[in-house]
C-alpha cells in the first residue's frame, strides 16, 4: 500500500513539474514576442522620424535621410533573418519594408540611390535576403513592380 501511495505521490509530483516547466515558456515565450514587437515598434518609429524630415523640410537631406530609413531596413532584415527577432514581430515591419524598398526600386532614380548608398558588394546584402523571402506576399510591392513595368 505504501508503495502505490508513493507512485501516485511521483506521478503527482511529475505532473506538477511538467505544467510548471510549460507555464514557464509560456510566459516566457509571451516575454520574448512582447519583447520582440517593442524593438520593431521602435524601428518603425526610427523610420516614420526620418520619413517626417523628408516631408518637414520639402526634400532638404533627402539622400541622407532616406539612407537612414534604408540602415534601419537593414537592420531589421538581419534580425528577422537571424531570427533574432521572432516572426511575431514580423508583420510590424514586413511589408513596409518591402513596399518601400519595392517603390524606390521601380524607377530609375530609386535604383540609382540605391547604387549611390552603396559602399560594397554586401551593402543591403541582408534587406535583399529579406525581400527575396518575403515579396511575395507583399501584395502592394507587386503593384508598384507592374506599374514600373507598363
């Protein structure tokens, strides 16, 4: 009888560990994903400062300004691509991202700003990773590239 009263107590004892070990990564996967969209969220903010100064000052450092939206993209493909940022994150920035570089792309003075920001052949190497995985389902980007086209 102290046998059976001891297993049961194990099995017990193994249950509760278990719901503590999955309530533990729930909490913190929720941890990491809140994480995740606050360092997107602030990429989108960097973003939408220097989109504000290309619009508050009629185009004055436009190049600058757009490079800095462009670092920031950079920036974001890496993390998505490393999977540093989890794919919760994702939609915060993902067609944004690929919408814009998308648009600036279709005409021949975008493709020439892109080149002008350049300093080597892995320049936007990360951004361009990006958008391979992603443009498909970026419906719009599809848009501005058939636009481009006609």
């Amino acid at each position: 009888m102290l046998e059976w009263v001891s297993a049961i107590a194990s099995l017990a004892t193994a249950g509760i560990a278990a719901f503590t070990a999955i309530f533990g990564i729930k909490i913190f996967q929720h941890q990491r994903t809140s994480s995740d969209v606050q360092v997107a969220l602030g990429i989108f903010a960097t973003v939408n400062f220097y989109w504000d100064r290309i619009t508050d000052n009629d185009g004055t450092n436009y190049q600058y300004n757009m490079g800095q939206i462009f670092a920031q993209f950079e920036t974001a493909a890496r993390l998505f691509n490393d999977d540093i940022l989890t794919k919760n994150a994702l939609p915060i920035l993902k067609d944004h991202i690929v919408e814009v570089y998308t648009f600036v792309q279709s005409t021949p003075e975008g493709k020439e700003f892109i080149n002008s920001c350049k300093s080597s052949q892995t320049t936007f190497k990360e951004l361009r990773k990006f958008l391979k995985i992603h443009f498909p389902t970026a419906l719009l980007a599809q848009q501005y590239l058939n636009l481009a086209s006609d």
